[in-house]
C-alpha cells in the first residue's frame, strides 16, 4: 500500500508541475482511494463512496483556480506523510481541511464563472 501511495503522490506532482489538470485530478482521485483503501473500513468506505460522487464536480472545479493545484499538491503531501508516519489525528486535521478547502474553492470557483463578474 506505501509503495503504491508513494507513486500515486510523485505522478500528482508531475502532473501538476506540467500543467497537466485532468491527470492531476484522476491521481488525486486515486490518491484518495489509496489512503480509504489503506485505512480498512468498509463503512467508512461506502459513506466516502457516496460522498465522493456527490462531490466529484466540486472537486474538479476547485482546480481551476491557478491557485489551487499548487496547494493541493501541499495538502494531498502532507496527507501523505501522515498516514506514512502513522499519525491518524494528524491525517484526520488534514483531510478534514483538505475537504473545506475544496469546498471553499469550488464555491469561488462558481462565483468568479458567474456572468457578470
């Protein structure tokens, strides 16, 4: 699962790099099933599950904001290196952050597309 999770993150990273935004967000996306998969609840797994397809246009808007890929790729690292260093109250802080961000930015996102504006 580590070695998995570690070429998940570098490929995010190149992706970003390269300006490449629909790679960045299918990685993310793998990214997040990674880290669900690692954690080995089922319950959680099905709640996430419904949640992320709900959410799934939220999450790709977020990331054409020019700001945002830059610092989602800090979050999704920071993720990373908790659940690497098994700290779960950590990882929990910053998923739950990296969460509101998304949210946070998809609205913005939203509100700077409005005719208008």
């Amino acid at each position: 699962a580590r070695a998995g999770l570690e070429v998940t993150m570098k490929e995010m990273e190149r992706a970003a790099g390269a300006g490449e935004l629909e790679q960045y967000s299918r990685v993310a996306i793998e990214f997040h099933d990674r880290v669900l998969a690692a954690a080995r609840n089922p319950v959680l797994g099905r709640l996430l599950e419904n949640v992320y397809a709900q959410i799934l246009v939220l999450r790709l808007r977020s990331l054409y904001l020019p700001e945002r890929v830059e610092s989602s790729v800090a979050e999704h690292r920071q993720l990373f290196e908790a659940v690497l260093a098994g700290d779960a109250e950590r990882g929990e802080r910053l998923a739950r952050s990296h969460a509101d961000h998304v949210l946070q930015d998809a609205l913005e996102f939203t509100r700077r597309s409005e005719p208008g504006r």
